[in-house]
C-alpha cells in the first residue's frame, strides 16, 4: 500500500501553526471519471472504499484542531459529510467558538488563587455558584428541577436578577426568562439585593411576603417543577412551557 507523508510544511501552505507529521494511506480518488461511477484506481462502481486505519487516526488527530474539514476531506479523499460522519462515530468534536467558548470557560474550575488574592479586600464576597446550574456541551444554560429550586430560593430572598446572574454565571436575560417560565411573582415595589452579607447567599431569610405567593406545583405535561399564586392553586396544573406544548398539539391536529 502507497503510503504519503503529511509534514508541518504541507500545512504551513494554509494554516500558520506547525502541526506534528502524520502518516496515511493515499487516499483513493474521489472524482469519478465518465458517467459510469466508476473510480479509475480501484475500479469499484458507486462505492466508496472503507477507512483505513491511518485515515481514522488522521481524523482523530486533525478534526479537534483548527484545521478545516475541507482540507481533511481533501487530504483523506473523502467528502466533507462523509469526514463529519466519521468524526460522529469517533467521538471527537470541532473545537468550540464564539459562546460556546466562553460557556467553556465557565464549566471549567478556576485555578487556586493566590494567597494574596485571598487576603485582598478587593477578591472579598466574590462569589461563584455557577455549578447551581447544569450546562449541556454547547454551554446553555439547563433548567431542570435542581436549578429551578435553587432560583426560587434565591427569587424568596429578594436578590436581583442583575445578582443571581452574576453569582450563577449568567446572563440577567437568562435568569428573567427562566423566573418567567417558572412562575415566580413579581416582586414591585420591595428593595431587592444587590449584594450577600455573607459567603452564603442562602443564609439570607427569606422574604414571607414572596414566599407566600409561591405555590410549588409538578406540571402535568413536562412533569417539572413551576409555581403559582395560592389564588391559582387549584386551578392552573400547566406550567408556562406546558400550555406552550398543549397549543402546539391542538394546532398540530386542528
């Protein structure tokens, strides 16, 4: 079998970084000549050779990295849907871009500061309860029950939206959106927090007047947690995401 040689200066033609030489099998042609199908070296009609396994490893090394799909596609002979395909079932990813970066960030744990962050009055009651939050691979953020409870008891002690997306490493938008599809009241007209006196934000009392509008309920189409006015108790079994998923249905079958 005829084996190439991919150096660091084959690369260097498209990207500026030096990458470590890989040996592949030389991929068969993929341009088909005539109208037949046929590929002129191996002399199959309308079938696409397997991969080898200099082509699988070629992919596990180049397709995490900044290289383009197209010049891997080129490289193993394949087509760009087929390398994507095959990357799928390799298990390897695209590097992450733009949010989904930053969202990156986030999910990993911050190095140990310094002692003397620690001992400087200017790093005192920064506080960061970003795990309160799961996150799926893309970095959104994943409102299941445990995140809805602790935004509700965060909601009852009369901290800002502004604060619980800072301490939950969040957008202000996020945290509105999500307070809005889980039910939670209004809070106009009280004071609300801006800061926790303490490292523990729960530690807060909770306010009874918000308490008592908040009426936790199980929905009966998403089977997750939201809440009501007591006013509301007996009559709304749906939360916000719920009606949303019945009037899809009825359109669906008007």
């Amino acid at each position: 079998m005829r084996s190439s040689l991919i150096t660091g200066s084959a690369f260097s033609r498209f990207y500026q970084d030096y990458l470590t030489p890989v040996f592949i099998g030389s991929p068969a042609p993929t341009v088909r000549t005539g109208t037949d199908g046929r590929f002129p070296e191996n002399g199959q009609v309308g079938r696409t050779p397997r991969w080898s396994a200099d082509e699988e490893r070629y992919v596990m090394l180049r397709y995490p990295t900044q290289v383009a799909v197209k010049f891997i596609a080129r490289v193993t002979g394949r087509t760009i849907q087929a390398v994507r395909a095959k990357a799928i079932r390799l298990g390897v990813r695209r590097p992450l871009r733009g949010r989904a970066a930053g969202a990156a960030l986030l999910m990993a744990p911050p190095p140990p500061p310094h002692i003397s962050i620690t001992k400087s009055n200017t790093y005192l009651n920064k506080l960061d309860f970003s795990g309160l939050v799961s996150r799926n691979q893309s970095g959104r953020a994943i409102w299941d029950d445990r995140a809805v409870s602790h935004l509700a008891e965060l909601w009852k002690r009369l901290y800002s939206p502004a604060f619980i997306a800072r301490i939950l490493g969040l957008t202000v938008k996020t945290v509105g959106e999500a307070a809005r599809r889980a039910g939670l009241p209004a809070r106009t007209g009280l004071t609300l927090r801006t800061s926790c006196p303490s490292d523990d934000p729960f530690a807060v009392p909770e306010n009874s007047t918000v308490a008592g509008q908040m009426v936790k309920k199980i929905c009966r189409v998403t089977s997750r947690i939201f809440f009501v006015s007591p006013r509301d108790q007996k009559t709304v079994h749906c939360s916000l995401l719920g009606r949303r998923r019945l009037a899809t249905y009825a359109a669906g079958f008007a």
